[in-house]
C-alpha cells in the first residue's frame, strides 16, 4: 500500500509539474552541445525554455537541439563571413524570437555572480533542489555565464554555460548548481574548444553535465576585472 501511494504521489508530481510546463525532460539525460561553435545557442536554448513559453516548446532533447540549431542559424546569418561577437548574438537571437524575448550581457563582480544566480533562480542552496526531474518546478530561472575553465576541461577563449542556482554566502565553500554542455569525452584533449568559430561542426562531440559544482572549479572569463552574465526578458 505505503509503495502504491508512494508511486501515485510522485505520478502526481510529475503531471502537475508537466502541465505546468515546468519539467524540462531533457535534464533528465542532458545531451552535449550539437557543434564545436553552439555553446551559446546551447545555453540560449535552455534558458527559452525556462521561460515556459508555449510559443517555444523545449521540453525534450530532441526540442533543445532543433531550437539550438535554429538559434545558431539566425546567429550565424547576423553575423555573415565575420567571426560571430556579442552584437551577432544579440541579433540573432532577437530574430529568433522575433523581438519577443531580448538577450541582455551585463559585467557584474565576481564576488556577485551567486547572488545574482540565487536571485534570478530562486535557489540559495543545495537543500533547495529535488531530484533531477523536479527541477524545473523549482528553478524560477536560469543565468548564463562564460567560463575559461570547469572542473578538469579547459576552454580557451571562453565557454557559454548554465547557471540555475548557487549557494549562499559567497565564500570557498560557495557551489553553484550549472549545466555544461561541452564537457570533454573520454580520449579527447581537454583543450578542445567548445564555443568557437572555425571549429569543425561534427555532430554530438561532446556530453553534457549537470550537477552542483565548486567554485574553485569553475574559472569564470572576466573582462576588465568583470564577469559577464548573459539573461533573457
């Protein structure tokens, strides 16, 4: 009986959560990001979908893929024969919405980055997250960021990830709770670039991870002493 009620509670969950659009079922088993240069349409993609917006659908793997290649279309179009930059992304993703959402990259403090992660997920701790299909019932909002490192895999210029919470107060022990979706397969060199033009579109080269992450690991590009962090409104 206790297991029947057990299974008829999380049932119950699960379609709440699903009618209200809130589970996205592809971070259940996140996939790696499509292309050696769609590190930015990636996160982009994610973070539409937690707008849970039915005019932009991302709820499988399958969604998350045919609007981060579509995203990265209208980039590339923006852009033309030069190397993509903000300005590109911007337009891009404006003509991808048709005006309907604006991609915003402010510079914050470094030691800011997790307050202005809590507040616009709504999540201040780890004890804040259910399991991993429940997450987009309590994640309010994502935050996307540029990082030069994670953990062991190595970018370069930089690497657009997702941020969806952070623990609080900022301090050596601070994690925060990302998604990465150019994280290194097995074999690979770890230097390998994940969000750069010129890199060979070949299909599915990376995995993705998600799970709370120290900030010791994470080596946060800056600019003049800044972090940019990128939303959407």
């Amino acid at each position: 009986m206790k297991n029947m009620l057990r299974r008829g509670i999380a049932a119950l969950l699960l379609s709440c959560a699903a009618e209200a659009n809130a589970t996205p079922e592809f971070l259940l088993e996140p996939s790696g990001q499509a292309t050696g240069s769609s590190c930015q349409s990636y996160a982009l993609a994610v973070a539409l979908a937690f707008k849970r917006d039915a005019a932009f659908p991302v709820q499988t793997a399958s969604d998350l893929r045919k609007v981060e290649t579509g995203i990265r279309s209208k980039i590339k179009q923006a852009a033309g024969s030069a190397d993509v930059t903000h300005v590109h992304v911007k337009a891009g993703f404006d003509a991808y919405t048709s005006g309907r959402y604006k991609l915003t990259i402010k510079p914050g403090e470094l030691a800011a980055v997790g307050n202005a992660v809590a507040a616009r997920s709504g999540v201040s701790s780890e004890q804040a997250t259910p399991p991993t299909f429940l997450l987009g019932a309590v994640v309010k909002d994502v935050l996307l960021a540029s990082a030069t490192r994670i953990g062991k895999d190595s970018y370069g210029g930089g690497h657009i990830f997702t941020i969806l919470g952070a623990t609080l107060p900022a301090n050596s022990s601070q994690k925060f709770l990302i998604l990465n979706s150019g994280v290194k397969v097995k074999g690979e060199n770890t230097a390998r670039k994940a969000c750069s033009d010129g890199v060979p579109d070949k299909l599915d080269p990376y995995v993705a991870m998600l799970g709370w992450t120290k900030s010791v690991d994470i080596e946060f590009k800056q600019a003049s002493g800044k972090v940019l962090l990128w939303t959407i409104d």
